[in-house]
C-alpha cells in the first residue's frame, strides 16, 4: 500500500499528540513547558494547517490534544493547591 504526503502528516501529528497528552503531567520544575507543550503546539499545526482530506475531517487529533492540556493544567492546578 503506497502511503501519501498527506498519510504521514496524521501519522506524525497523532504520535506527537499523543506524547503531549502522556508528558504533560510531568510539572516537576516545569518540565511540561519544555519536554510536552512544544510537541503539542507542532502536533496542532501539522493537523490545523498541513492536513487535507478525510485526515483533516477525523477529530481524533484535536481530541487528544484538548484532553491532553485540560489533563496538564488540572495536573498543575492540583499540584499548586497542594504544595
């Protein structure tokens, strides 16, 4: 099966939402501003302006990325109140 352009861009923009989803709980020394949130941010472009098609119609992408920050800040909220 011949993979397109357009194929690796989800590819790549669905792994790296999933690793900001995964790292943004980590906010020991503000860690997640560096090793999580860029990561989602470029995840965010390649899906918002580089994807065409029926990839760009699938909402799994922008899913795991609002689950994702809504996960870091409650993360982050939770760590101040209790600290």
């Amino acid at each position: 099966m011949h993979r397109t352009k357009n194929d690796w861009i989800a590819l790549i923009s669905f792994l790296l939402a999933l690793w900001f989803s995964l790292a943004g709980i980590v906010w020991v020394y503000g860690a997640a501003l560096f090793i999580a949130y860029p990561f989602g941010i470029i995840s965010f472009v390649l899906w918002r302006f580089f994807l065409e098609g029926e990839h760009k119609e699938s909402k799994l992408i922008p899913t795991i990325l609002s689950l994702g920050f809504i996960l870091s800040l409650s993360v982050l909220l939770v760590t101040w109140l209790f600290d």
